[in-house]
C-alpha cells in the first residue's frame, strides 16, 4: 500500500459519513456507511437530477451524519457518463467532500457480498461507498473559469476532427462505388478543385457532358490557378473510362450532401480553433510553451484542457500518473515482466502528449537527439514506441518546469539530461 493511499485512509475518520451515488440519466440513488462500513441509511434513497432532488438529498445525508453525531461528509460516485457533473458542481457550496471510485474497482468488487456480478441500484451505491474507507477513491478536478473554456472548446475540436474524419471516409467510399478513377486523379478526396467539380457533375457522366472547357470555366470563376487544363482532360479520360455504378437524382444528392457536410465541419472547426487560440492568449505561461520548438497550439491546447492550473501540481510525476504514463511491471515469482506504462488515466492528455512527443521529435533538435539516442544506446535500447513514451514524459517535465517555475524554453538546460545519461 502506498503512501497516498494511507493518507486517503486518513481522511476517513470515526466522525465520517461516507454516502456513496449510483448516478443516473434521470434519478440517483444514495446508501450510506460509517467508517468501519456499518449502513446507517435504512434503504436506498433515490433522488431525481434536479434542483429539488439535489437539496432533499442534502438534507438527507446532513440528517444521517447529525443522527449518527458525525462531523464530516464524503460523497463518492462511480464516474460513468456525464450525469455526476451537475451533482458534482451543486455540493461545491455545502461542506461535503466529493470524490470518485474507479468503474474497474466497483466492478471487480460486485461479487465480495453476494458473490454474483449482479447490478443493481440497492448493490451499487453501496459497493461505492465501501471503497473509500479503504482508500480507493480519487478526488476530481473541475476545472473553472478559463480551463473550463478551454476544456470544452478542446473536446469539441476533436469531436469536430472525428466526425471531418468520418465524413472524408464516406465521401471516399462513394467515389470507390461511382467514380473510383476519381481517386488516380486526386489523391485527396476534399481536394478543393475537384470538389468544385462535383458540385456542378457529380457522376462520370455529368462530367463527359460539362467536359474540359466547362471544368476550366469553373476553375476560373473560382480563381483556382492550381488546376489547369492539364487536371480537366485527365478527369474527362478518367469519367470516360469510369466502371462506377450508373446513378441517378439520389446519388447526386448524397455526395452533395456529404460535400456540404464536409464544408460545415471545416467552418466549425476553423471557428473552434479561433477560440482556442483567444483562451490560450488568456492563460499564463501558454505563450512560453506555444515558443517550444515542435509544440503547436494543439498540442498545448490538449495539454492545457487536462491538467488545468499547473499550481495542482507538485511534481511532473503527478501529471505522467494521471496521463497513464507511470511505468509499471508484471512480475511473478521468478518471471520477470516487462516494464510498460499502466494507461490508466486520462485517455485525451495521454493521446496529446503522445502527438507532442511525435512533433518534437520531428521539430526539436534536442527531443530528436534524446529519440535517438534512447533507441540506439547499447545498454537497454528501447523501440521507437518506447522511445516516444520516454519523449512523452520528458515534455512533460519540461511543460512542467515550465508553467511553475515562468521559464523560458532553455536547450542547454533540456539537454543537461543526455550530456548526463550519455556519459554514464
């Protein structure tokens, strides 16, 4: 047992009410123990996500700690969805401490009292709240004011990227049923003079009948100068000699619809970005680290949007444990595992820092030489994934020196490290 589970342990006293909330879409339901784990709650009590229901359950829990002569409140939820947010940000004004349990500790722990892995809204409140005594919690960080703009507009960003992906890719798929020699052509889908194209002759044989004149004539309307008359007899041979499936009003409109799309995705995602950029001029130490070579604005936007205010923070350690980057080992007796990270923590900032370590690597002479001396060293060399989750956890501690400390990026001091390991 490590040393912040023993202070986790701590925190729960004698004079504790530990509440543990099966949230849900439309109602939670809440148990209660003590310390020790005896229930106090005679049953399940349910309370709707509303206004209403979270002050009846405030005043529910304060009755129970009042009658059992307890001082302290703990509230503790499984984190799975969206529906504890409200609840989370409305016992912000009480004196309650609210913390999380893991989905993979309540799961794994369904059996321990009625050996079944049965679900339940009476079973899971109080597997929940049998967890914090022992430790096995973990406090959230709401992050406020700016980080929470900034948190949203990130999210949404990749969401936009996502759905831009998945409307390239069927975009793509139609050109493979009607048009697949569009693709000799142009080798991007979205590319913009073959996409104004499409939106007068969608179909190989539109084309033949706008033919080589009319394609230029809409290049030039556009003012596109890097499609030329050499692009439009290579579409028309391309449309002559077409197998795509023959097509009619409805085909038309599904790739129109799709090219439509396509253009909303890239609107909102240019405006997205802008606003981004607007938080980012906002938060102290942003601009320092948008100065690091190979770093970008989403980069640092990602890294921003998870950690929230780096004064949380003591030590980068903390920061590589919550991205899912702490080193862990499998042994057992004498077989000894291989070391690997334990990716148990936040998926996004483990995905930003993994894109940071790529573009640094590419960008930055120092994260190139440390790259390449990490998978090249003759004493344990690593592999380039390795290598990249060590670049990962190095621009961590970096960031981090960074933003606590108001530096500015120093090479000579980023490469005190290598001048050290390489002379080992």
């Amino acid at each position: 047992m490590n040393d912040t589970q023993n202070k986790k342990i701590a925190q729960v006293t004698d004079k504790t009410l530990v509440v543990g909330v099966d949230v849900g879409s439309d109602t939670h339901y809440a148990r209660a123990i003590l310390a020790r784990g005896y229930e106090v709650s005679k049953r399940p009590f349910g309370f709707e996500n509303t206004r209403e229901g979270f002050e009846k359950f405030v005043r529910w829990s304060y009755d129970l700690a009042i009658a059992n002569q307890l001082t302290k409140i703990f509230v503790a939820v499984e984190p799975t969805g969206h529906y504890w947010f409200n609840l989370a940000d409305y016992l912000k004004a009480y004196d309650v401490k609210f913390v999380m349990v893991a989905p993979q500790h309540v799961k794994h722990s369904k059996e321990m009292d009625d050996n079944t892995q049965r679900k339940d809204d009476r079973k899971d409140p109080l597997i929940i709240a049998k967890l914090v005594p022992e430790g096995r919690y973990m406090e959230p960080y709401i992050p406020e004011d700016v980080y929470a703009e900034l948190r949203v507009a990130f999210n949404r960003r990749c969401d936009l990227v996502e759905a831009l992906t998945r409307n390239i890719n069927r975009m793509i798929r139609w050109f493979d049923m009607h048009f697949p020699e569009y693709r000799t052509v142009y080798g991007k889908a979205n590319a913009i003079s073959g996409l104004l194209v499409l939106m007068r002759a969608p179909l190989p044989s539109d084309i033949l009948e706008l033919g080589v004149e009319g394609i230029c004539r809409i290049w030039r309307e556009a003012k596109i100068r890097a499609a030329g008359i050499n692009r439009a007899k290579k579409l028309v041979e391309a449309a002559r000699q077409s197998i795509g499936l023959k097509g009619g009003e409805a085909v038309r409109q599904e790739l129109w619809q799709l090219m439509e799309e396509h253009e909303l995705l890239k609107k909102q995602l240019d405006d997205i970005m802008r606003i981004i950029e607007d938080l980012l001029a906002r938060i102290p130490g942003a601009d320092r680290l948008l100065k690091v070579p190979g770093a970008g604005i989403v980069t640092v936007a990602g890294f921003l949007s998870e950690v929230g205010d780096i004064c949380r923070f003591t030590d980068p350690k903390q920061i590589q444990k919550l991205a899912g980057l702490a080193v862990v080992e499998n042994s057992s007796g004498k077989r000894k595992g291989m070391p690997g990270i334990s990716r148990r923590g936040r998926g996004r900032l483990r995905w930003v820092l993994f894109q940071l370590a790529r573009t640094t690597v590419k960008n930055n002479k120092e994260m190139r030489a440390y790259h390449q001396y990490y998978t090249t060293r003759k004493k344990n060399p690593l592999k380039k994934m390795q290598s990249l989750m060590a670049i990962a956890g190095k621009m961590t501690r970096i960031f981090f020196g960074m933003l606590k400390n108001g530096r500015e990026y120093d090479p000579a001091i980023v490469m005190k490290d290598f001048n050290r390991e390489a002379a080992a």
